[in-house]
C-alpha cells in the first residue's frame, strides 16, 4: 500500500482519492484551507500554505510519503527536486512540476528545444518593453502573467491604448512578486483541444481521444469527449504531446492544451502533468479508465494496455454567483430526471462568483454528436443554482 500526499484538495483531488480510495491507498490531502473537497474523503490531511517552501519540507518530512502529487500549479515547486533526492516520487516529476508553473520555462521548451509549433510570443519586464514586444508580434494579442492559472491577469488586446491596463491588470493577477508577462500572438483557432496522454514507468504512452471545450472568463464552461477532428491534426497533436511529455519525464496523466486551425494547422499551448479540469467529461464514463483512475494507475506502474472510448460525453460546469459560507446545489432533481445525466457536487464550503461548485455530466452512443451532448449538459447546469 502506497501513500499519497495530494497538494492541492479541490474537485480533482477529490476524485483522484476516491480512486486510490477503492484500491486502499493511503491519502493526505493538503490544501490552504480546511474541509477541502478531497480532504472529505482522504485519511488526513493538512492546512499550510503550499508556496511557503518550509512548511512543505515539514509535512513531506511527517507523513513520509512514498509519492508527492501535485494537484495545483501554486506550490513552492523548486522543493520538488531535493524530495526527489530524498527518494520520494514527485508526479510525474518534479521537473514537468517546476517547469509547468512557470509559462516562460514550458514554453521555452516546447517551441525552442522541442521545436513545437506554438502562438508567437515575446516576454516583457516593463510596460516599455511590453509596447515593444506588441509591436514585434502584432495585435490583437494575449498577455498573461508567467505565473497565474485560470485566466487570472489575462487579457486580450486589440488597441495600443489597451496596453497599459493589461500591464496593470497581469501584474495583479501573478502570483508572488514575478513582475514579467508573456506577449502572445492571438491564434484565431476553429477549435481547442485537451490530449490527455498517459505517460507510462514500463509501457507505451497512450492518448485518450481528444476532448474538445470551451473556454470564458478563463475557465472552461464545457468539455466533451470525443473531439471532432481529423486525423491528421490529431496525430499532429499526439507527436507533440508525445514529445513534451517525455522530455518533463515521469509516470502519469497529463492535460495537453492545444489550438486548431483548419487554415494553419495545430499549436501546442500548454500543458498540465495531471488530470485536467475540462477531462470531468472522463467522469460521465467516457472510457474504459477516467482520468483520474488513469493517473492512479500510471502513478502505482500499473499497466495500463489501452485508453478505450466506451461512449460519448461531456461535462458542464455549476458555478457560483456570490460569496456564501454554506453553500448548496440545488435543483439537483431536476438533472436526475433526465436520461443519460449524472452530476458531481464537490462540498466547496465557501462559494465565490464564478466558483466551479459541481459539474454535470451527460453521456449517449458513440454515433452521437458529442457537440450536442454537451450543449445538454449546459442546458441541464443552467437548471441547477447555488444558495
Ligand atoms: N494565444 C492565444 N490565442 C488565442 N486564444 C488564447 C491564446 N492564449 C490563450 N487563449 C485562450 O485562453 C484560454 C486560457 O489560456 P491558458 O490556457 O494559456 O491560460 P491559463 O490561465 O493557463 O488557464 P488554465 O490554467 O485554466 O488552463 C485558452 O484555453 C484559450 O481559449
Ligand atoms: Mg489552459
């Protein structure tokens, strides 16, 4: 039996404990709060806050774990290496983790060692060398923070006149004191991808079929599996994913983003080394393994011989509208009516706006348009409030 400390306790480390749950696994779910989603289910668990590098060593140094999993970016990521050191397995390594946190060192890899198609970009420390790197790379284009997740201090310019605020806006929205943004060319795609793909200890890496979704505000709102696209752009995709993932190393799932052109073809974005948000449509029983069952295998070396799509389904996010302190989903009747419609609820115990507090799922045949299947479970999420 193997133990588990899950940095990071919200609905994906939920799921994933509940997942070693079944195969008796131990977990300790941390988080910088109390009662976390995945804290519910876990063996234990511990309130410190991850960026703070000391007070990781310390709880690395009491539970002894044999594997450290990262659920977050936001954590003192540099530790990773000296507990590696230690002998403790970081997933999948505690490069892919240091690496993934910042956009600068992620895509320096991918588009200069790795030679990855991506989006233009350029760096900026100063509101000067941002009007400069804008000049260079054109507009309309995205800045975002080096450090951030979610969208936070992104933003989308299209006018000179825009720059300024978007420095402002970026710096706000970084974490700890980086003061350096990434200036990106905006990719007018047909569509975006999430490639979860399985890197292995002792066999092949494997792609789940493509799961397509949509983004607003910075977060996704929609995912649905499989994908519609073809297959020269989703090999296209895989080669890239293939590549990324191996030179981060590790065992495990990751979340790899990329956008689609039909004109231009397909851009790696970046990518996550764990389960990824808009792969919830794995939990409507997509596939043979959901993501989170995938990951935990992949973590333990257990093989894994193939990623089978079992049918067609999609995930629609349940926001919050405000800050309460105990927050319920209701109107849960009304999605359990309704054929071929599940739904997740994460026990959050405080709510913001636009916090995600659940999820429904839909599913149906493999012959049917996934698009569809997903524009029902945003119908049924519309049904559900939080109060
Ligand atoms: N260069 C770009 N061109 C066009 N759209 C973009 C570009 N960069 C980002 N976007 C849009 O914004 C979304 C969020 O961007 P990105 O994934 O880089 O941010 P993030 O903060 O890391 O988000 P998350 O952590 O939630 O994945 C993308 O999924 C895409 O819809
Ligand atoms: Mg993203």
């Amino acid at each position: 039996m193997a133990k588990f400390l899950l940095l990071g306790s919200g609905e994906l480390g939920k799921e994933f404990t509940i997942a070693a749950q079944r195969i008796a696994q131990t977990v300790i779910a941390v988080d910088s709060y109390k009662n976390a989603p995945a804290m519910q289910v876990a063996d234990g668990f511990e309130v410190i806050n991850m960026l703070d590098g000391d007070a990781l060593d310390k709880i690395v140094a009491k539970h002894q774990p044999d594997f450290i999993v990262p659920e977050v970016e936001s954590i003192r990521t540099e530790r990773f290496y000296d507990y590696e050191k230690q002998g403790i397995k970081v997933v999948p390594s505690a490069k892919a983790a240091n690496y993934t946190m910042n956009r600068k060192a992620i895509r320096d890899l991918a588009a200069k060692d790795l030679n990855l198609k991506t989006a233009g970009y350029r760096y900026a420390t100063s509101l000067e060398t941002l009007q400069q790197s804008i000049k260079e790379i054109g507009l309309p284009c995205v800045i975002k923070p080096l450090m951030s997740s979610s969208g936070k201090g992104q933003s989308l310019i299209k006018t000179q006149d825009q720059i300024e605020k978007a420095w402002n806006y970026a710096l706000e929205g970084s974490r700890g004191d980086l003061v350096e943004v990434i200036v990106e060319e905006f990719i007018k795609f047909d569509y975006e991808i999430t490639l979860l793909t399985v890197t292995q200890n002792n066999g092949n890496t494997l792609f789940c079929p493509a799961i397509g979704h949509r983004q607003e505000d910075g977060d996704y709102r929609e995912s649905w599996q499989p994908a519609t696209m073809k297959d020269a752009h989703l090999e296209t995709a895989q080669k890239m994913a293939a590549e990324v993932t191996q030179a981060l190393g590790g065992a495990g799932i990751w979340g790899v983003e990329f956008f689609v052109s039909e004109e231009n073809g397909v851009y790696f974005s970046e990518l996550s080394p764990r389960p990824h948000d808009t792969g919830m449509a794995t939990l409507a029983n997509t596939q043979n393994f959901n993501e989170f069952e995938l990951h935990l295998r992949a973590i333990l070396s257990l093989p894994i011989s193939e990623v089978t799509l079992e049918r067609a389904g999609a995930s629609a996010v349940i926001l919050a509208k405000e800050h309460l302190d105990h927050p319920e989903v209701k109107g849960l009747e009304k999605i359990a009516a309704e054929e071929k419609s599940d739904f997740r609820v994460f026990g959050k115990p405080i709510s913001r706006p636009n916090r995600r507090m659940g999820v429904v799922l839909t599913y149906d045949e493999k012959t049917k348009n996934p698009e569809e299947i997903a524009q029902r479970a945003k119908e049924l999420a519309s049904k559900v409030y939080v109060e």
